[in-house]
C-alpha cells in the first residue's frame, strides 16, 4: 500500500474502535515504520516511493522482507514492553505501555494492509511462505476505494448524523 494509504488505516480503524484522537494519531504516525525502518537502514526501493523516478540503491533489507514480518515486530515490541515494566518509574508506565499499544496497532495495521496487496508479507522469518489475499495492487483504484472504506467506517456516524439526522 501507499504510505498515505497506511496513514489512513492507522487514524481510521483505532478511531472507529476508541474514539480517540491521540491514540489514533499516534497508530498513524506508526503504521509507517515498517517502511520507514527499511529506507533508514537501506533497501532497493522503486518509484512507488520515489515520485520522481525509478531510483535502485542497494541496501542490506529487501523491501517487505523481515521488516515486515509479524513474528519479528511481535518479538520487538515484546522487548520494548519488557523494557516499560522494568526502567520506566511506575507513575509513567500507564502512558508508556498505552503509547506502545498505539504503535503496536499502527504497525500491525500496516501489516494487515500489505497481506491485502498482491505482494503480501512474510509469514517466516526467512522470508520463504508469504501471506498474501491479492485484493489489490499498490497504488490503484482498488486500493483507493478500500481506504475510502475504512474512512467511512471510522467516520460514519458523522456523516450519518450530518447528511440524514440534520434533516429531520
């Protein structure tokens, strides 16, 4: 998916579910670092990412490899939930472990977002059986329509109230 398209998910599904502005922002902001991470440390990427060209550099991750692995970023932010009950003073493990939750839901989501895609992501560590419901290729109109989707399901009630209740 687009990194607009996993913003997207990040806001809209932790806000239909909470209600919660901060929280859905903070899943935002997350549901890239999975890309995020491989452009850091380096991989081949194309011209999804780069609007201007088809651009290779060689770089030590392929793009949807072990960064887009759920077992890897289960074993992570296991390791940053560890690290929460035992540095942080107890009177900010609450806001800690409630920031983290909101990271988690924002990664996972963009895992959930490329299992939609053709490509999938890896179901193993090595990378050899992928996970992947081929429902739409990066980038086109199918993809659009099932952001549009979870915009509305994030936001329908708004536009619910807004468009019949405000007629009444």
């Amino acid at each position: 998916m687009k990194w607009i398209s996993h913003n997207i998910m990040g806001f809209c599904v932790p806000y239909a579910f909470t209600g919660d502005w901060m929280f859905s922002l903070v899943s935002a902001f997350a549901a890239v670092i999975p890309d995020s991470v491989e452009m850091a440390l380096g991989f081949s990427f194309t011209e999804h990412y780069v609007p201007w060209g088809n651009v290779q550099r060689g770089g030590i991750f392929k793009h949807r490899g072990i960064l887009h692995n759920p077992i890897f970023w289960t074993l992570v932010c296991l390791f940053f939930y560890g690290a929460i009950l035992s540095l942080i003073p107890d009177e900010y493990k609450g806001i800690c472990a409630s920031l983290l939750l909101a990271v988690v839901v924002g990664i996972f989501l963009h895992l959930a977002g490329d299992v939609m895609t053709m490509s999938g992501v890896p179901l193993n560590l090595t990378g050899s059986k992928r996970m992947s419901l081929g429902l739409f290729r990066t980038g086109s109109l199918c993809e659009v329509a099932f952001v549009v989707l979870f915009i509305l399901l994030a936001f329908g009630e708004w536009i619910y109230y807004f468009m019949v209740q405000s007629y009444k």
